[in-house]
C-alpha cells in the first residue's frame, strides 16, 4: 500500500493535470495497475496512529535538523550544510549525544520525505511582515530545591523574520494565556497585525459546522482591544503553524538542555527573554539580512 502523499500525487495528476494511467506510471515509477487503482478507484483511509521511535523525534534533535535542510533547500549547493557540520552544531550547540551515524541516518531518510511534502503541500502560506504565530510547549526546569519541574512556555514566533519571543506561565488556561500575549507584545514592541492560533481552549470554546469559530468572551475583548486579527487552525493542521511548531523544539534546546537551575520564576522570565532578544542577533538563512532587522 502507497503512503498517503504517493496516492494524492498520483490523483492530482490524474484529475487536476489529466495524465493517462501510463503516463502517471511512466513520472511516478509505480506498476500502471498501482497506478490505476489509486487514480481511477476509491481510496478507503483508515486512521492510523504512527509512533516515532529514536533519539532524533523522542528529544527534538530531528525537527532541528529538518528546519536546517528546509533552510539548505533555498541555498546553492555548495553553501549547504554537511552531515558532519549538522552533527557538530548539534553536539556543541544543542547538547546532542547521540553518534555521527544516527544523524547521517536521520538525514538520508528526512531528505527525500521534506522533498515529497513540499511537492504535496496542499496549502501554501506565505507570511508577510507583521504576521505572528503562536503556541505552547512544555519545558523542564530545575527549582533551587533540585527538584525537576515543568512549565508551559507560550512561544510567538514571526514567520517573515524568524524572529520569537517566550514566556513561561504556571499554567494553559484563559488567564495565562492572555497575560503570556500581554507580555510577548510588551517583548516584541508591537501587536501582530494578524495572530494565527491553533483551537486552544484558552482561546476557543467550539467549532461550529462550516469551520467557524466560537471564542472565549475574554479572548474576543482582548483582541478588541489590541485590535488584531485572528486566523484560527484547521483541526490536526499543525503544518499550518509549522514556524512556532518548530520554534517550541528550537527554543527547548536553544534555553531548556540542559535543564536550567532557577532561584524565582521572574529569573526564567527575564532568562528567556534575554536569550531570545541574542538568538536574533544571527542572518535571516533567506533574505541575507540580520534577523534583528
């Protein structure tokens, strides 16, 4: 049985381009009556739950290394990162500790699957200046009792610059969550235009029929008053927020790994906005320019 993306290639082809069964067989690779059934029969999805296994998914050493070949894609060649360089940055920057081979092993399978999900993306976001996303991730903290401790960590990022903010918060629910934007505003210097959302119950309380959200009371006066404009996810569409999905995992290792001793909450407050405000002190990997900028 082909994977999902193999099959929606082989119907896009089919019905939005018009290819005959041997001309889809003939691009695709695939035996034309694979290539029949799944362009000219039904296709029954059963959901399935597909488990991760390995160091690079379980401590989010792999999302940093797909956001580098992402980056590497839009580069000449010989200006892209080498399995070596990769693996380096990852034990000095990121604490990795893991073997040279398991990072060329994770590159040679990632590789070609980045390529595919770019060629099936089906909906294409472009994010212009002033546009922000924003969700939560957990991170472990070592109180001055020695005890490990979890914090929700609500994380903004601003897909244009690259550029993010990050505060720590006791807990996910409304009050948290509209005191976090308070403070990630107050860090940024400026309210996001435009703020796109997953269904987060802080913020939302249902999706009604035809995709339509209905928000908290407290979350639609806050937006009144900071006046931006909300675009919510669709439900299990974390790709349409893949830039702060990926920065709760660059954040985790660029601030929490090792985990960090801390005295007060304040201390980790003003720890990680420092280290933000100093990760943006690097190039844009696209536009040639400082982040800061």
């Amino acid at each position: 049985m082909l994977a999902m993306p193999e099959m929606n290639r082989i119907r896009k082809l089919r019905e939005k381009k018009g290819l005959s069964i041997a001309e889809i067989s003939r691009e695709t690779g695939y035996n034309w009556r694979t290539v029949k059934k799944y362009a000219d029969g039904g296709i029954s999805v059963q959901p399935t739950i597909k488990r991760k296994k390995g160091m690079m998914e379980e401590e989010g050493y792999g999302p940093i290394i797909d956001d580098w070949l992402e980056e590497d894609a839009k580069l000449p060649r010989k200006q892209r990162r080498t399995n070596k360089t990769m693996f380096e940055a990852l034990c000095r920057d990121h604490g990795f500790q893991g073997s040279y081979r398991t990072v060329c092993a994770y590159v040679q399978k990632r590789r070609p699957q980045l390529k595919l999900e770019k060629e099936q993306r089906y909906e294409r976001l472009e994010h212009p200046p002033g546009e922000a996303q924003v969700d939560f991730g957990k991170m472990t903290v070592v109180t001055k009792e020695g005890k490990e401790e979890e914090r929700s960590v609500l994380i903004m990022s601003f897909p244009y610059s690259n550029a993010a903010f990050a505060y720590p918060l006791p807990a996910e629910n409304s009050e948290s969550f509209l005191h976090g934007l308070t403070q990630l505003f107050r860090q940024a210097g400026g309210v996001p235009k435009v703020l796109r959302i997953d269904n987060l119950s802080a913020a939302v309380v249902s999706i009604r029929k035809g995709g339509e959200r209905q928000y908290t009371e407290a979350f639609q006066k806050f937006q009144m008053y900071y006046r931006f404009d909300v675009q919510a996810c669709n439900p299990h569409s974390g790709h349409e927020k893949g830039n702060a999905e990926r920065k709760i995992y660059y954040t985790r290792n660029l601030c929490f790994v090792p985990a960090p001793l801390i005295e007060s909450d304040p201390e980790l407050v003003e720890r990680l906005h420092r280290k933000m405000v100093e990760d943006q002190n690097r190039p844009h990997y696209e536009k040639r320019r400082m982040i800061e900028e």
